[in-house]
C-alpha cells in the first residue's frame, strides 16, 4: 500500500530573504550593504517589513522568470532531500563547500570576525547579502508550533533556500585547497548544532565568540535606545526580542518577565544561550574554536585568516572599551556565579570556557 502526500507552496511558502535575493541576481543588482560589517554604525536589524513589502512586489518577476523557478525548484528539491534524508544531494553539497561559521551571542565580535573572514577571500563585505553573510538567515530557534508554523520545518525550509544562495553566490569562485570556503555568522546555530553540523558537514568549522555578560548586555541596551529609565527588561530591538522569546521557552511567563530587572532578564538569556552552545550538538565540530572579546584576541584571529588565505591585507582594527566594569560594577558580582556555572556544563562535554579571559570584561 502507498500513500501520496502532496504539498504545495501554500503550506510552505518561499521565504522573503530568498525571493529578495533571487530578485537582485535576476535584476543584475549588485548588493550594497555597509551596514552588517560597519563596527561604527552596527545599527540592529529592524527591516523585516521592508524584506517583506520588496519581496511581495518582487515574487511575480521572480516566478516568471525561467531561472528563478529553476532557483526555486533547487531549494525545493534540497528541502525534499531533508524530509527524506536524501542524504547525497547534501553530501555533495559538502564535498563543494567549506563552511566557517562564526557563532555567539550577539555583540561579541562575530560581524568582525565575519567581515575579515570575506576581506581574506577577496570579497568585499557590503557586496555580500546580508542573509547569506549575517546571523538571521537560516532561521533557528526555540521550537514553536503555531497556526500555518512549525519551526523545526522552517528550520528545514531557509536551510534548503540558504544552500541554494551559496550555490548561486560561492559556486563559481576559486577553492582553497579541495573546497570553496563559505563564511557565515551564525549566532542561531546553537539552537539547532547537530542540524548544523550534520548538514555542513564533519570538516565545518565552527568559532566561538565570547564576551561578558556584563559587557554583552551593555551593548545590547545601548543599540536598543540606552538602559530603560525604570531598569526594567522591555522589548525593542531584535535581541531584545530574542531574549524574551529565550526567556519565555524556559519557563519564565509575561508578567514575571514584565517585572524583571533588565539585567537579570539578559543575563538568564546569556547563561542559556551558553548551554544551547555546548549542548545541542556544535561541540561534535572537531574545528571549533573559541575566541574571548577583546582588541588583541580578535584581531589576531583575524590576521590568521589573512595568513591562511593569502591576501596580503591586514585587518581593520577592532574598537572596543572597558567601561563596563566602572558603569555597573554590582553587575559584575551578580554575573559570576552564572559564569561559573556555564564552565561546569563546557566541561563535562569536554569544551574549556575560559572564565579569567571573559572576567578581563571588555
């Protein structure tokens, strides 16, 4: 007996970032965005109602077009591998590609790293879409099932639409040594390590950045309009949001969180996020490396890059302050017992998190 299960793009629909993205090659517009690479701007993502309203004006051209339903079909049939577990159509995606993921929480490092990792490639950041390059495309997250949406199928779904954009974007370009690299910022990926993993491949590599609680929610508050005046957690911005969603999967409920000391709220995202980290699977890349915030670690880092892929170019410089410690010193205090937990959990699946370099607290 067989059975025949149909579904159409109705039930899954092609992405916003994947018609916008198929709309500029058709188009022959080059990407210009400064933005995502840009440590002086560095202005949080609130364009998704732009994405939506290009892409809705953008998606008949696309689908008339042959070579955008060709694009379209490529990403539905790696879906399809997915569901499946076709796996060939995937492993010879990985005999291809390289992939360097740059994973942390927001505000650690990861667009410069990310940026210096296109620069020693001889790719020019602001000509790389910000979905293929950023952290918000492939979606992941906490598992959410609401009406017309199960998370773990869009996980499936935008990573089937962002390995079609690698083809499209990196297909052409020069290997270095037996694979094409692929850089890309993936601050979501903790939510899904073993997906990631296991679709990237065993030779993906995986940098971890790190930064202080403390130093990590100032920046966080200082992108989103400043600390609020009554100090309490509110949502504004998209890591704002990350960590009320965050918050809200692990048990704490809307009038609690509404009451909560901003800092308490980030930091119980923070030590969460860090458990995702080593727990979900990423801890299996046996190339993962860990990276602490400051002006000389990254900087270095980024200079290897340079090295490994000869580009006869030195980094940009890396800006960062020490103010934390002087702005909210009883922060400090609060922030280490969580520190010291997330280094028991690192340990027993074998990863080191450095606790002296993080309590340097750039």
């Amino acid at each position: 007996m067989g059975v025949e299960i149909r579904l159409t793009d109705r039930e899954l629909p092609v992405s916003p970032v994947f018609i916008d993205y198929l709309a500029h090659l058709l188009d022959g517009r080059p990407y210009d965005d400064d933005e995502w690479a840009n440590q002086t701007s560095e202005a949080l993502n609130y364009g998704l109602p732009e994405l939506q309203r290009r892409a809705e004006s953008a998606a008949p051209r696309v689908i008339d077009d042959p070579q955008g339903r060709a694009c379209i079909g490529r990403a539905y049939s790696l879906l399809m591998a997915l569901l499946t577990g076709d796996f060939q159509p995937i492993a010879d995606l990985q005999k291809r590609f390289d992939f360097v993921n740059v994973v942390g929480i927001p505000r650690t490092g990861g667009s410069y790293l990310t940026a210096e990792l296109y620069r020693a490639l001889g790719i020019e950041p602001r000509h790389v879409p910000f979905a293929l390059a950023h952290d918000g495309f492939p979606e992941a997250g906490p598992f959410e099932l609401e009406p017309a949406a199960n998370s773990w199928i869009r996980s499936l779904h935008t990573m089937a639409e962002y390995l079609t954009m690698v083809e499209l974007f990196f297909g052409g370009r020069a290997p270095h040594g037996e694979r094409i690299v692929v850089p890309k910022k993936l601050t979501k990926g903790i939510y899904a390590g073993g997906f990631i993993h296991r679709v990237l491949g065993d030779a993906v590599e995986h940098i971890v950045t790190l930064r202080h609680p403390v130093a990590a929610c100032i920046s966080t508050y200082e992108k989103s309009g400043g600390l609020p005046a009554d100090g309490r957690f509110t949502v504004r911005s998209n890591i704002e949001d990350w960590c009320r969603r965050d918050l809200l999967y692990t048990g704490c409920d809307r009038d609690e969180m509404a009451a909560m000391d901003y800092f308490d709220a980030y930091l119980r995202y923070w030590e969460q996020y860090h458990y995702y980290a080593a727990t979900t699977g990423l801890s299996a890349s046996r190339g993962l490396r860990v990276v602490v915030y400051g002006r000389e670690r990254l900087e270095g880092l980024a200079r290897s890059f340079h090295a490994r892929f000869g580009s006869a170019l030195q980094p940009h410089a890396f800006l960062a302050d020490d103010t934390a410690r002087r702005r909210h010193p009883d922060w400090i205090e609060r922030a280490r017992p969580a520190l010291l937990r997330v280094a028991g959990v690192w340990q027993r699946v074998g990863l080191t998190f450095p606790v002296d370099e993080v309590e340097e607290c750039w």
